[in-house]
C-alpha cells in the first residue's frame, strides 16, 4: 500500500510537466525515508533537469538508503547530462520502484540492469496503468513515431459545434470552456484546419491565470497557404510558436511573407484527395519532437484523422441543447461502408462541468 500511496503521488508530479518537456517524457520522482518523503522532483521545462536529479537535489545527503519512486525506468544513456541510474547509484540510494520501462532502445531494460548490478533492490509495475496513461505521448512518438493525437470537441446533444450560419459562441459554458484551457496546457502543440481559422481567428494559446507559460505550439493545416497575414496567429507568430503545414510549391510570395513574421511553413506530401496527408503530417512532428498533439477544429480535419485511424483520446464537451441537423457536425462524412467499420472507442473518465458534461474516449484497441 506505501509502494502505491508514494507512486501516485509521483505521477501527479509527472503530471505537471506534461506539455512543457517535449521531446522528453514527464516524469516524477519521490525519495522516501523512514517512511517521510525526503525529496520530490519532476521533468523540467524543456525536459531537463531529469526528474531524478531534481529530487536527489532536494534530499541532499538524506537520499542515502532512501527509496527512490520513479513514474519511468530511469534512463541509462548519456545525453545532454548523465544517467538518471548512475545518479541514483552514486547517492546511494538502497531501492527504486518503477512504474514502468522505458521503451527507448538507449534504455528499455538497461537503467534497471544497472541499478540492479550495483545491488540496488528494485520493483516494477507498480502502478503500471496510470504510468501507461502519462507517458502515452513520449510512447507513441518512440514506438509508432508520431505524437499520441487528442481530438477536443464542444457540441450540442446532437453533435454540433455550430449553427448553419457559422454562429458557434458560445455552446458550453464557462467551466467546460476552463477545463479545455487546462487540457490544451497539457499538450506539446495544438492544431486547427484552416477553415476554422479563417472563420474564428483563434489564438489557440492558454489563457487560464498562472498557465499563460504554458505556450502549445500553434499548428494549422493550410493546403494552398491562405491563411490571412492579418491574423492572430500570424500576427503572435514571433511570441508563440506558428507551424503552418501545406502543399509543396504553393503561392511562394505568400510562404516569404508568412516566414518574415516567424511562422515556419513546412512542406508535407497531398493524400489521394489532394490534400494534406495526415499521416505524413503526423510523422513531421514526431520527428520534430512533439508527443501530446490536441486537435480542435474543424470537422474535415477531424475527419481526416478519424478515417487514417490517426485519433488516440477524445475529450468530448457536451452542452444540454440540441440545434438540429442543418447545424454543423463536429466530424465531416468518414465515408464508412459498414458499421463493423466505425473507430471505437472506450469512455474512461466522465465530468460534471456546471452545466456541461466532459467525456473522455480512449480508442478500443482490438475492434
């Protein structure tokens, strides 16, 4: 019961480096002595220090014969600074719990054969679950190389995010609209299509008090460039970081413009309908470091990401209206020719918000 009291209280530090540490996972890390927890650390911003250092830091010498909490098998490789083990071993701590091993082929196995070659008693598993869960973006981007993708969605009862017109604001109140704040903080980048940002010039930033550090990279996919020089995003290009993905070749005097005020415009190969190819859009990132990716908008978007079986997790905002079948639907058409073809996924969490409802789908593995 100890080993599982200090594991969770390690994950919920992980937890506060998520979005924050890419291309690093977040980790937590709590040292316990005597049965008091001596040190805590968590991933820093930019994904160093390494949550070990920074509790070994905080304990000081009273880490010796300390045990030694870890959300992640502590890495065994030299980076950018040393071995997570190896700074466990030499402040003589005499055991470490781990959640769960590192699937990065620098590690998977060695940071725990380490430890345990210098007669460090060591446990896995413990809480491996909830570990899966918090690393689910650094997973993704090391086994499948693309970022673990989350599809956010506030509609109707009906599944609608808008009026025929184009009206949307607001359909959830201002609790649900908090909570997806929160949730966009947890995330490495946050991508649009570009007809919603033509048609809401969003910011898609985070504007939650004490969070304004939390700054998403802004991605948009735009095939022939049009997104206006006039807005938000553009405009903060130079503040936030602007990632803009479109066709090779397209309108270069627009491409020069849109890079003289700091957006990066990549070059990404068209699919079989001439547009952007998620997948290939997908793999860009991972390269690029990103592992936690919120898609918001809009519907041809999130389609496309549906029908590439692309989605990880929805988190879906429910408000108790209705507006009908001429409003717009959250996902366009996904061209299905049977209902065995449907992705599927698994509710895991439900939450009351005012008078809103928060969802949380994770895809059903075997279909």
């Amino acid at each position: 019961m100890h080993d599982i009291r200090h594991m969770q209280a390690a994950l919920a530090l992980a937890r506060r480096g998520l979005g924050i540490v890419w291309p690093n996972p977040s980790v937590g890390c709590v040292l316990v002595k005597d049965g008091a927890v001596v040190g805590r650390g968590w991933t820093q911003p930019g994904g160093r220090p390494h949550a070990e250092t920074e509790a070994l830091r905080r304990a000081g010498e009273q880490a010796r014969g300390a045990t030694a909490y870890v959300t992640l098998e502590p890495c065994s490789h030299t980076g950018k600074t040393g071995p997570c083990s190896q700074a466990l071993i030499d402040a003589g701590v005499a055991r470490v719990v781990s959640a769960i091993r590192d699937p990065d082929e620098r590690v998977s196995g060695r940071g725990i054969a380490m430890l345990q070659a210098a007669g460090i008693d060591v446990t896995e598993g413990v809480c491996r679950e909830e570990a899966d869960a918090a690393n689910a973006g650094f997973f993704s981007r090391v086994t499948r190389g693309r970022p673990m993708v989350t599809f956010k969605t506030a509609t109707t009862l009906d599944g609608r995010i808008a009026l025929e017109n184009g009206e949307s604001q607001w359909i959830t109140g201002e609790r649900a609209r908090q909570y997806g704040h929160m949730i966009r903080a947890t995330h490495d980048a946050v991508l649009a299509g570009i007809g919603t940002v033509a048609a809401d010039d969003p910011m898609l930033n985070c504007r939650l008090p004490g969070l304004e550090d939390r700054v998403p990279v802004r991605v948009v996919l735009d095939t022939t460039l049009r997104i206006s020089l006039d807005g938000k995003l553009v405009h903060s290009a130079r503040q936030i970081p602007v990632w803009i993905f479109c066709l090779p070749g397209m309108n270069p005097g627009k491409r020069a413009l849109l890079e003289d005020a700091g957006v990066h415009v990549l070059d990404c190969q068209a699919d079989g309908d001439g547009r952007i190819d998620v997948m290939a859009m997908l793999r860009m990132l991972g390269d690029a470091g990103i592992t936690r990716l919120m898609v918001e908008g809009g519907g041809e978007t999130a389609a496309s990401l549906f029908r590439a079986g692309r989605v990880d997790e929805i988190a879906w905002f429910r408000a108790g209206s209705l507006i009908g079948g001429d409003g717009r639907a959250s996902v366009a058409g996904l061209r299905l020719d049977s209902i065995a073809d449907m992705p599927k996924f698994n509710c895991v969490e439900r939450r009351q918000l005012g008078p809103d409802l928060l969802e949380v789908y994770r895809l059903r593995l075997s279909r």
